[in-house]
C-alpha cells in the first residue's frame, strides 16, 4: 500500500500520475484539510502534521509515503526520514530540468510562502541555477482558489494571468509548478497562453520514482480501490474528486485532525 498526504486537494495530481501508472496497489490518500494550506505555516508545524499523517498511513498498512506536496517536502521529509524507517518519495520544484531547457535564462517558480522560504527550496536554486535568472513568485491566492475548486471562474483567475502577464513581459519562458494545486491550472495556462511557456509539472518525475522504490519493496499485487481520507469537510472533498477524478464514485472518510 502506498499512503499519500497533502494539506488539500494539490496531491490529487500526483494520485492520478500513480494510479494509472502503478496498478494492482492499494493508494490512500489523506488530505489534512483543517490545517490548510501547509504553506502559510511554520516548519516545525508543519514537521508535527507530517508526523501525525504518517503515524495515521502506516497504522493503515502503507509501507511507503509519497508527500504531495511541496511545503510538507521541504520542511519535512529529512525530519521524517530520520524518524522512520520507511521510505519517503517528495516532491519538490523542477529547478534542474527547467534550467536545463530554458532559452531565455529566465524562469520563474510559483510558490507557497513556506516552500519559497525553506533552506532546501534556496539550495535547489543555489545548485541548478548558473546562469540563470530563477524567479521566486508566492501566490497564496491561487492555492486556494484551487482548493476551493473556483479555477474556471474568470474573475479569480485575473489576478493569476496578471502575474503570468508581467512575467511574460519579464522574458521568463520556463514555468515551474512549485505547488501541487498549481498542477491543476496546467490546461489553463496553456490555454491562455499557448506555447509561450515551457511548464515544469512534478507529478511524472514523483511518480516515477515513487514506482521505482516501490518495485524494490516486492510487495503482492492486489486489486483494491483507493481509500481518501480528509481532516476537513467530506462533502467538499467528495465534489472535487468527481470533478476531477473521471469515474470516481467513492467516498471520502472523515479523520479528526490534532
């Protein structure tokens, strides 16, 4: 079994990249709702909330843990990979391969508070950037329009072209999703500005070595559904998932948060 935790709703894009790339596994997904979003809190909140979720996984079967989620990795996953044994898959900006394919030597990170501010998100910049100009852009606003499912609205998403606007102008031609929430805007980006960025997204990289751990554990094959958990309103979760998860007519399990 493969657990897999994120503040909200964000690591339902690294769930799709998994189930429909490591079949005959059972995935359970935990969203810690009631602390959301994980990029507005501190450190050592956020290592207490990743400890409790793990506790909860492992209690559930899973013997390894995909954090999907930017601010829980960078804050978390060393804390946590000292204080268990089983391994731990993060997901963090694709500074590497955006530098690597970039024309114009300029990109641009979209951000949490947290995951712009950690020490691993600064030495990921520090050690893939030479030559090139990484721009570090927060936008807590969107993280939450996309928790609450309100994307399609062209009222909120004004404010996002409005940064994508002045970065285009800035000559950035690489975009990295440096939250998973932002994964779900993909469409939208390119959409609206077609082929004038290059967007890093995190869920294939995470996934595939998430089935590379995963094939070393040998563990049997099974066919199971996935279980989803949430610390916050079952309803709401229930709706994204249907929106967004073809075919998806499960239910969402309450969990009391600490």
């Amino acid at each position: 079994m493969i657990g897999i935790f994120d503040s909200g709703v964000g690591g339902i894009s690294i769930y799709r990249a998994l189930v429909e790339n490591i079949p005959f596994t059972k995935l359970i997904y935990y969203s810690d709702q009631a602390h959301f979003p994980y990029g507005e809190k501190t450190e050592s909140q956020i290592q207490q909330y990743a400890k409790e979720i793990t506790d909860f996984l492992i209690q559930q079967g899973a013997h390894m843990v995909v954090i999907a989620c930017n601010s829980a990795t960078i804050s978390a996953i060393q804390f946590l990979r000292s204080n268990y044994t089983i391994p731990f898959i993060g997901t963090v900006p694709a500074i590497k391969p955006a530098a690597s394919i970039t024309k114009t030597g300029k990109i641009a990170t979209l951000l949490t508070h947290a995951a712009s501010n950690g020490c691993a998100y600064q030495e990921l910049v520090s050690q893939w950037s030479e030559g090139v100009k990484v721009y570090s852009v927060q936008i807590p606003k969107v993280v939450h329009l996309v928790e609450n499912n309100l994307m399609q609205l062209d009222d909120s998403m004004d404010y996002f072209f409005r940064i994508l606007d002045d970065l285009e102008k800035m000559g950035v031609d690489t975009l990295v999703l440096g939250c998973t929430h932002f994964i779900f805007l993909r469409e939208l980006i390119q959409d609206h500005y077609g082929d004038k960025f290059f967007i890093m997204d995190p869920a294939i990289g995470v996934m595939n070595q998430a089935k590379k751990i995963y094939d070393t554990l040998q563990l049997p094959r099974e066919v199971v559904e996935s279980s989803f958990f949430t610390t916050g309103n079952v309803e709401k979760m229930e709706d994204f998932l249907a929106y967004h998860l073809p075919g998806f007519a499960g239910k969402v399990f309450p969990v009391a948060s600490q």
